[in-house]
C-alpha cells in the first residue's frame, strides 16, 4: 500500500523540497504548544518540524507543553536534540489539566550497553521556565504580525497568556501583545463533521480543559484556523512505514515511541497534530480548503459548532480524497527522513 503512494504523491514531495532562488520565502516563525505523551502524533508533529527547519521553511523559536509531567519537556527535549537543535527554548504548564507520564514519555530513562542514555536531554518539566511567560518573551522579541502559534494540545496556556498583564519582556497586555505580534492560531482542536455517525463528537483537546477552549473561542483577538478531528482520521500514518523505514539505525525515537504508544499493531495512527503543523507552514500549497469565515462555538461540555459569519476570524481545515494521499505522503517523507545531526 504505501509503495502506492509514492507516484500519486511525487509533486507533493517534490513541493516540498525547496528550489534555491532570490525569491525565496522567509521561514515561517512558529511556537509549537503541544501535550507531548498524550499521542504519538504531537512527537510527529515536531519531528517534521524539525525536518522543514532544516529546510528553511520554519523557524521554530519555543516549544512550550499543556501537559503536567515533568518527563513531557524531558522527551521534547530529547526529540529537538536527536533532529539536531538541541537548544530551543522550553517551556512548561504548571497546574496543567493533564499530569500523568503517558505512555511513550518514559523513552527518555532507556540506555544503552553502556549505560549511556539512548535519547539524551538537558531539561525536564521542573527546571523549565513557566510556560506562558516564555511565549510573551518570545513574542516579544518579534517582528510585528510575524509569529505563527501552533497549539495540538490543551488550550490552557494560550488562554492563561490572553489574561496576562505588562511585564519585564513587554508592556502590553496579552491581547494587546497578540495583536501586536500574532499572524495567526493554528488549532488541532474541535470536530466539525460527523465521526463515526456521531454528529456531536467533544474532542479529547477540546474536554480536558472546557473553560480554557471557550475563552479562546470567544476572545481570541487574530485569526484562527481549526484542523478538526475528522482531519486527523482521515490521514492516518501506515503501520508499513514505520515497521520499515526508521531502520537506518538500531534505536531510532519516533519509532520507539510509536511502538510504545499504539494500543495493538499493526496501527495506522491518526495523524491529527501533524495536520495543523503542516497548514501553518504551508498555507498556500492546496493540501487542504478551508471552510468559510465564521465564528466556533465550544459549549459547557466541549462541544464545537461552527457559524458561518463574515466578521468571523475563524476558519476550519477541508480535506478532499486527492489531498487526504498528498498530505499522508508528505508525512511519510518528512517523518522518516534521516535527522540532521
């Protein structure tokens, strides 16, 4: 199956590599919030951020986390080192909704023969700055209109840096800063069509902090695009890919973890967090459509509705058939090709 998808999808890899030219773009400037151990797809998610990093497609200036573990910056930091940038800035939730390991955050503790970590770090959860003060330092230190927020997690620090007041990294509060400096929120969050029959699905990033994803609904002063969960059924990643193409080493981390995630093999795991990453640095190359403006609705029990309105800011990813094998062979490319270290 997956050798079938190579030739559908040669112009989509072959857009992706990028063409030396005086008019070449400047790297979309990205902070990357993710529940890194609740799914595999988040440390996908970053490892094909790293992968158009090295491309100059994006600059990733924080990783911050929504999940309460102090092993989840431990594995993100284990995972920008193996792709070769070891000193992004790090950030951490504290009082997170979500505070248990999960289940492939543990990589971090395996060693080798010689007793040597097999995926090393520097930095876990407790000794990481707090979260939403390192975006308002980052954000700071930005062009105007510049920086794209990717959030594949849980909403709460983006809603906590929305309630923040003038600091030592800038005067503005945190709507005036996100006006300021924010081009656009980019979501996997919501449903926004039927799944599996069920036409009022609550998404798990949605659930497990309802107060945080309805302040952001209502309040959140730039535009903002959703990938909804139906996205992320629809591009599954191929259990043949990884079973096959992570082998150039003995131990490599996206496969351990996938390994260590997935609840029966073989998996084709939903590639959810993927898909919002993909579209925040690749807008303009057709692998979705986007809905029409509107505004998203979450209520009390996480819910999300979408109106269509023309003063919205809010749009949500479409995929067709076509676009569903471009966007999956993408993924495949980017995940399994060799980091650069």
């Amino acid at each position: 199956m997956l050798r079938t998808l190579l030739l559908p999808a040669l112009a989509s890899v072959i857009a992706l590599t990028p063409v030396p030219s005086m008019a070449q773009k400047a790297p979309v400037k990205m902070i990357f919030d993710t529940d890194m151990g609740n799914d595999i797809d988040d440390a996908m998610a970053l490892a094909m951020i790293h992968q158009l990093a090295r491309r100059g497609a994006v600059e990733l200036l924080a990783v911050t986390s929504t999940k309460d573990h102090a092993k989840s910056v431990a594995y993100i930091d284990a995972l920008n080192t193996w792709y070769g940038f070891p000193d992004i800035p790090l950030g951490a939730v504290r009082d997170g909704a979500a505070k248990e390991e999960g289940r492939f955050n543990g990589q971090v503790d395996r060693r080798g023969p010689t007793d040597q970590f097999l995926f090393p770090y520097d930095i876990d959860g407790t000794k990481a700055p707090e979260a939403v003060s390192l975006i308002r330092q980052t954000l700071a230190a930005q062009p105007d209109g510049s920086v794209m927020l990717v959030q594949v997690g849980f909403f709460t620090n983006f809603a906590r840096l929305l309630d923040t007041k003038g600091d030592e990294h800038s005067p503005l509060d945190g709507p005036a800063l996100i006006r300021a400096k924010v081009k656009e929120l980019v979501l996997m969050a919501g449903a926004f069509q039927t799944i599996r029959h069920n036409t009022k699905h609550i998404e798990y990033n949605v659930k497990l902090d309802i107060p945080s994803a309805k302040r952001i609904a209502a309040d959140w002063p730039t535009p903002v695009v959703w990938s909804g969960y139906e996205i992320g059924i629809a591009a599954a990643y191929p259990w043949k890919s990884i079973v096959e193409d992570y082998d150039y080493v003995e131990h490599h981390l996206i496969k351990d973890s996938y390994l260590a995630y997935v609840p029966e093999q073989p998996h084709d795991r939903p590639t959810w967090d993927l898909t919002a990453a993909l579209y925040a640095i690749y807008p303009d190359r057709d692998y979705f459509d986007l809905s029409p403006k509107g505004h998203v609705l979450v209520d009390d029990e996480g819910r999300t509705d979408f109106r269509v309105k023309e003063d919205g800011n809010d749009h949500y990813l479409i995929m067709d058939a076509v676009q569903t094998e471009r966007v999956r062979e993408a993924f495949v490319q980017l995940c399994t090709e060799p980091p650069g270290r």
